[in-house]
C-alpha cells in the first residue's frame, strides 16, 4: 500500500493496486465543525479530477467534496451517510467516503505529502 | 469600521471561542466542544449567551410616552404591568418589519431590546418619531447577558437571591457587586431563561462566576438552532422590511385591544391582512430525510409550482434531524402539506409542520 497523499482541498487519497480510498481530512472536520449531513457520489458513475464528487454539511454550511483524481466509484461508505458525525470521529480512517478505480496513477504527482499537507493546512488557518 | 468587541471578549479567548464578525462585533460562533454539544447542553443543563451586541435602548418617560408609544408598537402599554415584557416589532407604515424587539415597562420608563444589526437604524427612527420629546439612551455602558436552559433558574438564584420567583416574561432589580443589575425571565431558544443586563466592568467577573456555578458559555451557531428549533425569528432571514407580523404569523404578539383601535403605524394593513387574509405565510418545513435545506431554497407544490422560500434552516440537534422555516403561499400552509425543496439542483420533499420543532419548556405566566 502506497503513503497516503492530500489535495488543497482537504481531502485525503490512498492508494491500494488501482484503487483509490478517499476521504475528508482531520484539519477539514475542525474547519466544518460538527457534520451532520454526508451526501456521496452514485457507485458505477465516473468522477473527473478536481470535480464534486460530494457534498458535507455542518451546522452552518454546506461544502463541496471533490475528488483529487478521475475514476469509477467502486464503492461508497454508507455507514457515513447513516451517522455523519462518524466523519468528524474517525475522519482520516474508517469514516472514508469512497473508492475510485483510478485511470491514470500519474493525477497522484500533484498531491501533497502529509509533511506538506500539514504545512499548507498549518499556512491557511493562520 | 472597526469591529467591536463585547466586554466578554477576553473570556471568549479564554474558552477558545471561534470568532465571526456579526453586526460589527467580534462575537465566538462556537467554543472548543462545538455547536452540537453546545445546543444540548442548553437543552440538558444551562449555557450562557453573550448577547451585548444588542441594543439596549432606554427611553424615560411617563403618561405621555405610553400613549406616544402605542402609536407605534401595537402592544397595550397602558395596562401593562411594571416590569413585565412583551414581544414586538418596529414596523413602517405598510406594516412592514424595522425590527423585532422585546419592550419592558420599568419605574423610569420603557426598556427595549434591539437586534445588534438594527439598533443604529431603530434609534433614529424612534428618535424622529417620537420628535425628541424623550430622554433616549441607546447604552453602551451595559453588557446583556443570558442564561438559558433548565438549570439555570436555580444556577443564578445562587448569585441574584430570588431571581427564581420571577415569571416569564417579567424582570426585576437585582445587585451584583453592589451595583443595580435589571434581570428579565425571558429568552430566546425555546428553553426557560433570563437576560441579565449588567454594567461591562462586571460582566465578565458575573460570567465567571455562572461558569463557576456550572454553566457554560454558548456560541452563536447553537443560538441559532436553538431558535430555530423553539420556531423563533431571525431578523435579516425571517422577517424583514417586505414581511409583516400577520404574514410571519406573529399575529398573536399583536393586542387584540389595539387592533379595535386601529391607530399605530401599520395598523391600515394590519387591519386589512387580519380581515381578508394573507398571499404568503410563514410555516414550519420539515425535509424528509436528512437533506439540510439552508436559507433561499425554493419550495415548490407537487405540480412543480414555484411556492415559496426557506429563510432559515439547519440541522436541529434536539430534533436530530433537518429542520427549515420559510414563506409559502398561504393555500400551501397547512400542516402535512408535501412540498419539495430545490437542493443542488434536485428536488427533495418535505412536509409543512407546526412550529415549534422542539417544545418551549418556559415557566408560569407565559403571556
């Protein structure tokens, strides 16, 4: 299993063969606050890099979840949709939003390493 | 212009309150537990709101400020009892809404609490109607304060000895620190509660101790679904200058003694709306699901006929679940009518409810 990478717009990536686990970041549910809503892409559609793939709510906003790289959804977490505070409980682990069979491994060499991720996190909340 | 900053403001920084800027001040949306565990624990036991952003607007007077007075609020002034409260509104002469307000007899004349974003704009036009014959002081020496939620009767009755005795909507002087603090039975998230106003140089010394006695202070964020949850207005969102009371179905804050009157600002179209009925209406909305429908969300009927909107809506913690308040037209406005709500480009349904979402849960004496 490859290290985990992460996208400006706080979102998360794993990769496992050709298939992708992403989901919204630790620093993304503190900003959000308390999420109450989860809505996720249909399993089978195909999603573009940097596109909707996604929407969470929190008790005062609602944002949109992109996805850092193109595939076909193979998989979505439900258990999320049911409960969404599981997201700001477990947010980088078990409160995954969905699996990608990614096309094109090479969409990764933009994303972030943690270190940076942490960095950039770090910069924008100053 | 510089934001403001409220005489609690270091106390906020001490409880790691996240801040927005609101109506010019700096005001914390949240503290560190966040605004679900905030809204319960006001709910469960007492949490404590920083409301000194609104405007407290004194006005001293006697005989000739009541009568003055009720040729603009349409509330009986005149049999009110000293120290008690009623709910209002600010209107303009087609009845629609300046500002909603809470006015409270008292020995040197009428106290009226103001919305923050308002209270410049309220001033004024009181001030020219009422052509300055009366001393008006819009106080910024005073910190308002409240306490909401089950415990805090009996939390703030070990500061202000007696405070529980009050009834709702009824206040009375009370000392802190030897100085004269004027304590109302009132609120506004559906709970059992009061507003403290208090001098600045005590009021976060005031707070501390309530935090001492096992209360917490609440962020603006769980002030607002406390609200909405209690099926209360906000001004700016559910009421504003294109809405009037009967259409917010306010009616009942309206005197019935006035009415026969008829002679306050508004009153013509007041008059008319309460005899012929209203086009729009304010309801409850509740969406099917968990579908969160937010402010300006189209309501459409089961034709696809566009029908009204959202003004406020959010996730109601006590509720668990979705809850929305808006404007339909009024043959859609009874209750367990399906409508759908336009989120995202899709179609959602809901039902209109009766408000409140939650049950109000005040003491004795409610009006």
């Amino acid at each position: 299993m490859s290290e985990v990478k992460y996208s400006k717009e706080h979102e998360w990536i794993k990769l496992d063969g050709d298939v992708a686990t992403i989901g919204i970041t630790k620093h993304a549910t503190e900003m959000l606050g308390d999420i109450v809503f989860a809505e996720l892409p249909e399993k089978g559609s195909s999603v573009d890099k940097d596109g909707t793939a996604g929407v969470v709510e929190s008790t005062k906003a609602a944002s949109d979840v992109y996805t850092p790289v193109s595939g076909e959804v193979v998989d979505i977490n439900q258990e999320i949709v049911d409960d969404p505070s599981k997201i700001n409980q477990d947010p980088e682990n078990t409160a995954w939003f969905f699996k990608l069979k990614i096309k094109d491994k090479s969409e990764l060499n933009s994303l972030m390493s943690k270190e940076d991720y942490d960095k950039f996190a770090k910069e924008g909340s100053a | 212009m510089e934001t403001k900053k409220t005489s609690l403001y270091q106390l906020h920084q001490d409880c790691n309150a996240k801040f927005v800027e609101f109506a010019g001040y700096q005001m914390p949306i949240q503290y560190s537990e966040g605004i679900v565990e905030e809204h319960k624990f006001t709910r469960n036991h007492s949490g404590i709101f920083d409301v000194s952003h609104m405007g407290q607007l004194f006005i001293y007077g006697g005989e000739d400020l009541i009568k003055d007075l009720e040729k603009i609020f349409p509330l009986d002034l005149k049999n009110l009892k000293l120290n008690h409260s009623k709910y209002s509104f600010l209107m303009d002469k087609d009845a629609g809404i300046h500002d909603d307000l809470i006015i409270t007899k008292t020995n040197e004349g009428f106290l009226i609490i103001l919305n923050a974003a308002c209270k410049d704009n309220d001033f004024k036009i009181l001030k020219e109607l009422l052509k300055e014959r009366y001393k008006m002081v819009l106080d910024e020496n005073k910190s308002l304060i409240a306490i909401q939620g089950p415990k805090s009767s009996q939390i703030l009755n070990e500061v202000f000895d007696g405070v529980k005795d009050l009834n709702f909507m009824s206040g009375n002087w009370f000392t802190f620190d030897n100085k004269k603090v004027f304590i109302t039975r009132s609120g506004y998230t559906g709970e059992d509660g009061f507003e403290i106003s208090i001098l600045n140089n005590f009021a976060d010394k005031l707070t501390r101790e309530l935090i001492n006695k096992g209360s917490k202070l609440i962020g603006l964020g769980a002030r607002d679904t406390l609200r909405l949850e209690a099926g209360l207005c906000l001004y700016g969102h559910d009421l504003d200058k294109d809405k009037t009371p009967v259409e917010a179905n306010l009616k009942w804050a309206i005197s019935k003694e006035r009415i026969s009157k008829g002679d306050f600002i508004g009153s013509d179209i007041i008059i008319k709306q309460l005899n012929n009925g209203v086009d729009k209406i304010r309801v409850g909305i509740k969406p099917e699901g968990k579908i969160i429908a937010r402010e300006k969300t189209k309501i459409f009927n089961q034709f696809d006929v566009h029908i009204g909107e959202i003004t406020s809506g959010t996730f109601g913690p006590s509720v668990n679940g979705p809850v929305a308040m808006g404007y339909v037209e009024n043959e859609f406005s009874k209750k367990n009518t399906k409508v759908f709500l336009e989120i995202r480009g899709k179609k959602h349904p809901a039902n209109i409810c009766s408000l409140p979402f939650y049950k109000k849960s005040y003491v004795k004496g409610v009006n």
